[in-house]
C-alpha cells in the first residue's frame, strides 16, 4: 500500500472490542500478516506468516490500545516502509475474512478490495484543483471506469481511481506532474472475483427473485449465475467453472483430512470425524453422511489447513459439508453439488445485503444461522425443488436460529462451533424437506432475514464474540484458555 517493501507494520485494537479479544486466539493475527507478505487466501504459508515475516525483515506489531469505536471489529493500521514512507488506515473485519477499508491518512473512504483502485492525495490546496485534477483523469483515463471524490473536514481529499486494471504508469505521472497531489497510494483486488462499475442489480430481495424464476421458469441456481454474470462480466460457463473449483478445493480438503493426521497445537478438540462409524448408528445415510463431512470440514479449518469460508471460517462446515455429504449419500454427480453451492450463494447475497455474516454484529445467528439458511437452499435445489421451495426453505431455516449466541470455549473456534455447524446442516436437511413437502413458511425470506438482522443487533454484547458471556465464562473455558495460553 505504501509503494515500498513494508519494514513495520502495527496493528491496534481498541480495548474491549471483539476483534482485540479474538485476534490472536481466532488466528487474525497470521491472516493479517499472510497479506502483508501478499499471500492469496489458498496459500497454505499464511499459518506460518508471522515467522515469514520476521525473516522477511518486516516488523509485524499487535496492540490493544484506548480508542472510541462505534463498530466491534474495527482496527487500525500504521505502515511504514523502507523510504520511511507511512501510510494511516482504519478498517473493518466484515466477517468471512472480508474487511472494508473506511478511513486513509484520516480521509473516510468506502473500499472494500474488488477493484485496482489508484488513491490521490491532496492536502492544503484549493478543492477548484481537485476537480480540475478530477475532470482531468475523466476526460483521459482508459483504466478509470469510476472516480470518486472523498473529503474530510480539514479539505484534504483523496480521488480513487477505480477500475479493471492498473492506471498506467507512463499516465499517472503526467497527473502528478500536473497537479499537487501530496500521495499516491496503489491498491490491487483482493476479493477472487474483481467487481464491476455497472452491476446494477437484476434483483435486490427474494421476492423479486421469485418473480423473475416464475416469469422465466429459473431454478434459484440459474438466478445466482445471472447474478454473478452480471456482477463480475464473466459469462455463464466461466461462472459455472469458478464454483466447480471452489468444490474441487473443498473435496480435496475433504480427502486429505479424512486421511492425514490434522493436529493444530492451539486447539481443544482432537480429531472428532474418525469416531463416527462407518455407517450412522441412530441417524440415516443423508444425516450421517452430513455430519461425517462438516466434521471433516470443521477439523481441516482448526488444523489451518484450507477451507472456504462459507460465509465465515467459524461456519464452514455447515454449507459445503450439507450439500456434499447429501450428494454423496444419494449418489449424485459433481454438478449437482456446483448448482446447489450456487443456489446456497444466493441466499447468501441476500443475508450479505440485508443483515450480516459478523459474529461480533449478530452473534451465532449471523454465522452458522446463516449458514442453516442457505444450506437449506441448497439442498432443495440438489433435490430438484423450485426457487420458491428454495427459498421457502431458507426463511425456514433462519427462522429456527434466531437468538443464537456466539460464546466460544476459550476462545477459540471449535466449541460450541462444531455443534452448531452441525446443528445448521440438520436444521437446513429438515426445513428442505418440510418445504418440497408444501408446509408454509408463514414470514417470506425478506421479512426473516430482516428480523434476524433486528434480533441480532439486539442481542447482549457479551453473547457476540467477546469472551464475556455464555460458555465463555464456564469454569471449564477459563481452565482451557489459562492451560492454551500457558
Ligand atoms: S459460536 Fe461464535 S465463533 Fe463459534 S461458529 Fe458461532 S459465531 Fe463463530
């Protein structure tokens, strides 16, 4: 971000937060560093990124420090790099490993990783300038498909450049030549999938959904491929293939943790899938088979080895586990699996629209909550079901997990998250099959992930991930946490 290598970087959360009580324990700590060093998300280095660093020569420094926040998992980063150049910025972890920068050098601004984006500085001149240097790269620029314009009270402003590639070097300095821009700050995408300056949106709730699948006779599948065609300018085919990779990655994480000796220092649990017998003893194949893979899921994510997070690390057993363990036990092709991960997708968008995937906001619900939702999508569309069933199973689904907390044993992700993972893959199992039956929902999707986003916001802070409540505070958790962290 600085332009030069880092050589110190410090990290400070605010006392009291959720993100200054889970970092370390949640593995936040690595992650951060993991990107430092420019490690994509599959870089299986990123567990060992701290000690990289260190030998890399960069100076990796966490805080917990006294500041006012109006958001749990907001953090601060200082950036200094080898031209003693430093770089200010606030940001918030979102959950699902996604963080929005909100704030450069004091400067609010809005990004969130999908886009090169080339950030301008302007400090002390006057905002005539600004514009001029605004209207200047407008009339130019090929790499630029928006430009906006972010101010502070002081007047410094930023203009960021946003687009599908880098601005161009030879382009960048005649602006810098020819207005007084004080910085420049270059940012490449992070999210896998680059965003678009016209995604407009086909839809924005499930029932306008529903209408267009009944008027197009779509199942919630071919609706998640529209949307994503339009939303990253891949086509059909390319967007089938993304998501067949993303269930490649997650068998092969499958095989390898039924196989090898995943064993992770910092952790409560043991390997768990190997007790299960072969066959499920009081639950039938598609259960048993279900439980068997988010087990296997939720070992391979406290091993550190490489999961999706669907949608956070701390749920990523409940969707991919349902809807590949149900597709194993009833023998259907890999396809299947790709449409009802896509269809899983769509209810996904709609809660990352109108709620929230952050523990640290909505406790439990939002996480493994959301994943019962859209598993249970999911699962309707590898039975073959219709859009309505679809989504008539997701607002079932979400509807049984209201109020669900989040309170770590030690902290760490593993219990009661390996129950509640499980919990979200029975739960989405049983609501699928009540909706290809015909029961009613009764409240329609929109109005249930709105109300979870009420009742999540209401839910005590001590029950949303801060260590304070719950299970958390167990004679036992604390006798964990004091023996993990000896
Ligand atoms: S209990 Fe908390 S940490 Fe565990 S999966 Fe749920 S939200 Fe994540």
């Amino acid at each position: 971000m600085t332009g030069g290598r880092p050589r110190r970087v410090v990290f400070e959360f605010a006392a009291g937060s959720s993100i200054a009580e889970t970092y370390h324990s949640q593995g936040a700590d690595f992650g951060l560093a993991g990107g430092i060093l420019g490690f994509d998300t599959a870089d299986p280095r990123i567990v060992d990124a701290l000690e990289l660093a260190k030998h890399a020569g960069i100076e990796i420094e966490f805080r917990i420090v006294d500041f006012e926040t109006d958001h749990p998992n907001v953090f601060r980063v200082t950036a200094i790099d080898e031209n003693k150049k430093q770089i200010e910025a606030e940001l918030i972890s979102c959950g699902g490993g996604m963080v929005e920068i909100r704030q450069i050098a004091n400067i609010p601004v809005s990004i969130n990783g999908g886009f090169f984006e080339t950030l301008l500085l302007f400090a002390g001149c006057a905002p005539d300038i600004v514009h001029a240097c605004r209207d200047s790269i407008n009339a130019n620029s090929v790499s630029c498909d928006d430009l906006l314009l972010f101010r502070n009270d002081k007047s410094e402003y930023i203009l960021d450049c946003r687009g599908q590639s880098e601005m161009p070097g030879e382009f960048l300095r005649r602006v810098v030549k020819n207005f007084p821009v004080k910085d420049v700050i270059v940012l490449s995408p992070v999210l896998p999938v680059k965003s678009q300056k016209e995604y407009s949106g086909l839809f924005n709730t499930a029932s306008e959904i529903l209408e267009m699948a009944g008027h197009e006779r779509l199942s919630l599948a071919d609706t998640a491929i529209r949307y994503e065609t339009r939303r990253s300018g891949l086509n059909e085919t390319e967007v089938f293939n993304k998501m067949a990779e993303i269930v490649a990655v997650l068998k092969k994480t499958l095989k390898d943790a039924a196989s090898a000796q995943q064993e992770y220092p910092d952790r409560i649990l043991g390997r768990q899938a190997r007790l299960l017998p072969e066959k499920g003893v009081a639950t039938g194949g598609v259960l048993h088979s279900v439980i068997r893979h988010i087990t296997l899921l939720m070992e391979a994510k406290s091993s550190m080895r490489i999961i999706v997070a669907a949608p956070t690390a701390g749920s990523c057993g409940a969707v991919p586990g349902t809807l590949i363990g149900a597709a194993e036990a009833l023998g259907l092709p890999e396809d299947a699996v790709v449409k009802a991960m896509l269809a899983a997708g769509m209810v996904g968008v709609l809660i990352a629209e109108h709620s929230t995937f952050s523990g640290e906001m909505g406790g439990c619900q939002a996480e493994c909550g959301s994943a019962s939702g859209m598993a249970a999508a999911g699962m309707v569309q590898l039975l073959g079901g219709t859009t309505e069933q679809a989504l008539d199973a997701a607002s079932m689904a979400l509807q049984n997990v209201f109020g669900l907390t989040c309170d770590p044993v030690a902290s760490r992700v593993e219990v009661p998250c390996l129950g509640k993972n499980i919990m979200a893959g029975s739960n989405a199992l049983a609501m699928a099959e009540l909706a290809m039956a015909g029961f009613d929902k009764v409240i329609p999707l929109d109005e249930t992930i709105a109300a979870m986003y009420r009742v999540g916001l209401s839910l005590p802070v001590e029950l949303r991930c801060t260590g304070k409540g719950g299970l958390s505070i167990t004679p036992t958790s604390m006798r964990i946490q004091q023996k993990l962290e000896g």
